[in-house]
C-alpha cells in the first residue's frame, strides 16, 4: 500500500491551459476539429440570410432549426453544431428571422448533415467532410436553399476522436 501511495505521489501531471476554440491545438487530427464547426456555422448563417427565399418572404420566416444528422465516421456531437447554429442564426439575423424552439408552426425548416469519405494507407489516413444545409418550405416541401462547406484533411495515424 505505501509503494501504491509513493508512486501515486511521484507521477508527474500536466497542467490543464485554456486555448483557443479556433487555434490549432497540440492533438489534431483529419477529423471534425471545434474551429470547422464554428467556421460553417458562421459562414451558414451569414449565407442564408442573404437567401432570396428569406430576402423576398413577407413577414418575418419562422425557421425551426433540426438536429444536424452525423453520417460520418467521426464521433460528433450533433447538438453543438446545431447549437452553434441556432447561435449564429438569432445574433445575426437582427429581426430578420424567428428561430423557433420547436414549439410553434415553422415557415421553414432548416436540416443539415455531415458525410465524409475516407481513405487511409498503414501510415496515413485523408478524409473529405462536406457539411450540407438545406432551407426547407414547410408548406410545400421544396428545398428553397442549399449550400454546401468541405474540408479535406491528410494526417498521420494517432488522434482518437471521443
């Protein structure tokens, strides 16, 4: 027992340092990184608000924002991008639109999802992640905007993504 304690006492621990949710961090990977998210939820809101589908509505559009769907090999939580999403909408959008909570009838919905495509040797992994959003009439079903954002990303084998 007092080996156990002794040894628990010399092991060495790192200390925890804040950074920058943008900044490339000491373990990256060919993944889906916190800066890819923010950036394509930013450059997404900012698109659709320049969408003529919203530009020309009368009123103001009511948009239900759905979960982004994961179709990728990544473990990603869902939840934050559509979170990131939603964020960027309502800050950015200064009256122009209302985001629904999920409550109340949406004049569009907006759905998205993320596909990758992999391909790895015994030393390196390449992976392509499109991100892909679409502006949704609930009325009528017809996809009123699109717009896509892709990353390609080559690496070495070693980050676990969790």
């Amino acid at each position: 027992m007092l080996l156990v304690l002794l040894l628990a006492c010399a092991v060495k621990t790192r200390d925890t340092t804040y950074t920058d949710p943008d900044a490339y961090g000491a373990v990256e990977g060919t993944g889906i990184e916190a800066r890819d998210m923010r950036s394509v939820a930013e450059q997404m809101s900012r698109e659709l608000l320049g969408a003529p589908a919203i530009s020309a509505f009368e009123g103001t559009p009511r948009i239900a924002v759905a979960t982004v769907e994961n179709e990728t090999r990544f473990l990603v939580d869902a939840e934050i991008i559509t979170a990131l999403i939603t964020d960027a909408l309502v800050n950015h959008a200064a009256g122009e639109l209302a985001i629904l909570d999920g409550s109340g009838e949406a004049d569009f919905v907006l759905a998205g999802e993320l596909r990758s495509l992999s391909a790895a040797t015994a030393d390196a992994q390449s992976d392509y992640v499109l991100f892909r959003f679409q502006l949704i009439e609930t009325s009528s079903n017809v996809v009123v905007w699109s717009s896509t954002y892709e990353m390609k990303k080559e690496g070495s084998w070693g980050v676990v993504y969790q």
